[in-house]
C-alpha cells in the first residue's frame, strides 16, 4: 500500500477484506475453491482479504457473484 495513502483507505480495505473472509469462511470455501469460482487467481483472494490492494470492481463484482452476494453487502 502507498505510504502517502489515507489511512481511511487503509481501514476501508482492511474492512473490506474482513468482510470477503467471513462471508467465505461461512460458505465454507477454501481461498482456492473461491478464485475457482470468481475466475480470478488465488492470490487476488489472498490481497484482498489482507487489504492489500485496491480490488478492481470487477473482481469484487465476481467474487460477489460467487458467494451469491450483493458487492454492496461486500463494502463496508
């Protein structure tokens, strides 16, 4: 993460990524089964439920999608 970035960036992607690792542990998916799913590689999982990485919206769009979710009930 850039040094310069706001630390409620920060906090909103640590947020996010919580968020994206309960809703996967609850579907009782490995981070492996997850990227299967979404079409998007396993270290993209990995970034974002670390905060990471600015996840595109499509990867958010898709991991969503694969948890039967709403990207809204995603952000926090």
């Amino acid at each position: 993460m850039p040094a310069d970035q706001p630390e409620w960036i920060t906090s909103a992607q640590q947020a996010l990524g919580q968020r994206v690792r309960d809703a996967r542990v609850y579907a009782d998916l490995t981070q492996e089964e997850l990227a299967d799913l979404a079409g998007i590689d396993r270290s993209t999982i990995q970034r974002i439920e670390r905060g990471q990485n600015d996840a595109k919206f499509s990867h958010l769009l898709r991991v969503a999608n694969a948890l039967s979710m709403s990207a809204r009930d995603l952000l926090p």
